[in-house]
C-alpha cells in the first residue's frame, strides 16, 4: 500500500515537489491555507511549468483546506509523512495541525526554508523529525494552481535536494525519501543535515532580503555592484558564524565558503573570484529573468517576510558565538521598514546602507 503524503503547505516547494510525487504515482494529498488555490487544484489540477517542454505538466490530487483537516479522524489510516513546506513563522501551528493524524511510524519533513527542525521536534519530537533542502531550486506560486519553476534542472554536478536526519545517519526512510526524489531531480541524501541547512541559509541571507527591500529581482540584484557587493559582506558574515558553530559548509552560490568570507572582508583576490562566478551564473542563463527570491515575492504581495527567521538567525547565532553581523542586521533592519510601509522597496534601501 502506498504512503500517504500530505504536503501541508502547496505553495512554490511544497506545491512543486507535491505535484511531482504526485505525477509519478504517488498518494499525495495537498492542505493549504489560500482558499482559491486549493479550489484551483480541485477544478482543474495543478499546473506545474519550467524551462523546458517536459517540465510542463498538469497533475491531480486532492486538495484540503486547512479548516477540513479534522475530517482525518474518520480515516482508516494515518498521514504516514507530512511535509511541512509553510513560512517559518507559521511551522508550529502547521505541524501541530497534523500531529495528531500522523500514522504509527508516521512522521514530519521539513520541506523550507530556513532552520525549523528544532520547531518540529519541540512539537512531535525528535525522532519524527527529518530535513529536506530545496538547495538550488527557485519557483513560484503565481496564480492559484500554478507552480513554475525559474531554474534549470540540475546539471553539471549540481545538488538540487538535500534529505537527512536530524542525528546525520542514514536511515531507511530518508534513503528512500532520496529515492524519490531522485526522480524529480538531483538529490543527496547527507550525514550532514545541518551544514547543509546553514549552507542554504547563506543563500538565502545574501538573496531573500535584498530582493525584498529593493523590489529587484535576483538576476537585478547582481547585475547592480553596490547591491552585488553587499550581498557578499552579508555571505561573508553567516559563512563565518556558521564556521564558528561548527558546521561543514559547502559552495554558497557556487562560490567556495571561504572564499565568500574573505571577499565580504576585503580580500581583492577572493572579491574579484566572488564577484566573477557572480557574473557567470548570471551571463550562463543559470537563473530565468522571471526569478526573484521569495521573499521578494512575498514583498510584493503584501505577505510577512521571513527575514527574522533568515538574517536575523545569523545575527542571533552570531551574537552566541561572539560574532557581531553589521550587514545582517542592516538588512533586516531595512526590510522591516518596507514591511512597515515607512519606506517602498526601492535599490537605495541597500545602496544607502553604511557599515
């Protein structure tokens, strides 16, 4: 019999890896809080887009709103895994949502952004608690019931999922979580679930926040060397908190960890490399021009950010290891303003910036 995977949460990665597993046969069931996006996957499926032909598809599966959950109770069965793929602000109530209907054996993945582990587990426990890291995907819900993807497949080596446990052995059902996902796309399952989360979280500090205070998209963001800049003092600070913490990190952004450190503090050799593979991915059609990071999306549609859970972690893991992170706080500081209304999301949020 098949497991039953709930995605709680079918937006652009949940939605995404959802509607692939689904494709492929397997039984999955999206919950989500937009009310027309759930009718939208009802009435005509969910549509799913990328850069090539193959990528485009229509796929159904059946589609809760999050006030129909209780109906589980009737179920014979139990959620055998739950994704957890919502904003980091919204990781308790959401795993708590499901905790109950969870099967014997059954347990949660954390499918986001940023560090939410510890959130789950303080809610179902450790031992029903595993990763998985969209590590070079972008997409985005853009109408209700249609998920596009904004990068290429992976190719050339490189990893687009991560899937590990929390104490970074490998076990059966995290090899045949990778199994899975093998055929979507490329996949690792790691003994090293948390460098590779800090990994991520290095991307998404040097890109979410400064495409949300700047409205730029993140092929604009790069093409600007002010922004381009500050986006590599912001890599470089989280890149030598995470090293202070302990953590093995790997390329972020392609650019190898210590060479992002020494650019962000003033190396002209390490600059100059930063700033060219920078320019490369740009120039190598690594990215659609459609891409803005997420938490420019969420900017532009009147959403909360996730930058607290983002950069202001940095800040926050830095302060513990005696770690100032001037450029994180900066940018947090300045999304919270356009958050706020008191300013509009415009480049001189970030060009303005001295530290």
């Amino acid at each position: 019999m098949r497991p039953r995977l709930f995605f709680i949460g079918a937006g652009a990665i949940g939605g995404y890896v959802g509607g692939h597993l689904a494709r492929l046969g397997h039984n999955v069931t999206f919950v989500d809080p937009w009310p027309a996006h759930v009718e939208a996957i009802r009435a005509d499926g969910l549509r799913l887009t990328g850069l090539t032909e193959p990528e485009n598809v229509t796929v159904r599966a059946p589609a809760m709103h999050v006030t129909e959950l209780q109906s589980l109770s009737k179920a014979a069965r139990g959620v055998d895994i739950a994704f957890v793929s919502v904003k980091s602000y919204d990781t308790e109530w959401a795993t708590a949502m499901i905790a109950p209907y969870l099967a014997e054996g059954g347990f949660v993945v954390s499918l986001q952004n940023c560090i939410n582990e510890p959130t789950i587990a303080g809610v179902v426990g450790w031992g029903r608690t595993a990763g998985m890291i969209a590590a070079t995907l972008s997409a985005e819900l853009h109408a209700p019931g249609q998920v596009r993807r904004t990068v290429p497949l992976g190719t050339g080596g490189r990893v687009v999922f991560y899937v590990g446990e929390v104490h970074g052995r490998i076990t059966p059902r995290v090899a045949r979580l990778g199994e899975w996902m093998a055929a979507i796309d490329t996949v690792t399952v790691t003994t090293n679930l948390w460098g590779e989360r800090w990994t991520k979280l290095c991307v998404n500090a040097m890109r979410n926040g400064i495409a949300a205070a700047t409205g730029l998209s993140g092929n604009d963001c790069d093409r600007d060397e002010r922004i381009r800049r500050f986006m590599l003092r912001v890599g470089s600070e989280a890149v030598r908190i995470g090293q202070a913490l302990g953590l093995a990190l790997g390329p972020v952004l392609t650019i190898p960890p210590e060479v992002l450190a020494r650019a962000g503090e003033g190396d002209r050799a390490a600059l100059d490399a930063a700033e060219g593979t920078l320019m490369g991915l740009l120039t190598g059609g690594a990215r659609s021009e459609l891409q803005r990071p997420s938490m420019g999306q969420d900017m532009l549609k009147g959403r909360r950010t996730e930058i607290g859970f983002i950069n202001g972690h940095v800040v926050a893991r830095g302060a513990e290891v005696g770690l100032a992170a001037p450029a994180n706080a900066a940018l947090v500081a300045a999304v919270q303003r356009v958050e706020r209304g008191e300013v509009p999301a415009r480049p001189e949020n970030i060009i303005g910036i001295n530290i």
